[in-house]
C-alpha cells in the first residue's frame, strides 16, 4: 500500500465525510493532484494531475450543474465510504475497493 496515496484518500474522505453519502446522483469533483500537492506530495500531484475523486452528495450543493452520463465513469473504483476514483488510481494506492456502478445519469455539483 502507498502510504502517501493512502493519506491523500483519506484526506479527502475526512474532508467530505459529512456531505458523502453513497450510491447519491448528486456529486462533486476534488482533485486528486492538488489535494496532493497541499499535502506535500508533488511527485504524486504531476502523476495524476487529471484525475478526481467523486463525492457522492446527501443533498444537491448551490451553484451550477451539469447532468452527466453515468457511463462516463467506466473503470472506476470505490471505496467503502462511497467516494470513487479512477480505477488506476485505486489500484496504484493498494487500497481496497469494488467496481463504482454509477446511476444512469448522474449530477456534477459545481459548487467549490
């Protein structure tokens, strides 16, 4: 296990820990790069420097959003908290996971 990803995941699940709720239609984008990079881990931030973990929202945020087609997340991973991930990203990290079946259409909450 990559104890360096393994702290980036958790970053963002400790961070979003009250608005995740799993398998929701509304979610939102975090960057999986720039969490890094705020954790000191540059290396990690270039690597995957487009890739983003999607938190699955208890409620729809204020701001913008756009419907997006669920199969646009295809060989993504998630985790037991309910966020997902790319699957590279997930297998790279050592964590545990299981196959991320999005709802047909699924709602990008811009709101950060």
């Amino acid at each position: 296990m990559d104890t360096r990803m393994e702290e980036v995941l958790t970053h963002i699940e400790n961070a979003y820990k009250e608005k995740m709720q799993p398998g929701a239609r509304h979610y939102m984008e975090v960057s999986l790069a720039d969490t890094a990079r705020k954790l000191g881990y540059a290396d990690i931030g270039e690597c995957y420097r487009t890739a983003a973990a999607i938190i699955p929202l208890k409620q729809p945020q204020d701001g913008m959003k756009v419907r997006i087609d669920g199969r646009t997340f295809v060989n993504y991973a998630e985790f037991g908290s309910g966020m997902a991930v790319p699957g590279y990203f997930a297998s790279a990290s050592g964590r545990k996971f299981r196959t991320f079946i999005p709802m047909d259409s699924m709602i990008c909450n811009f709101c950060e």
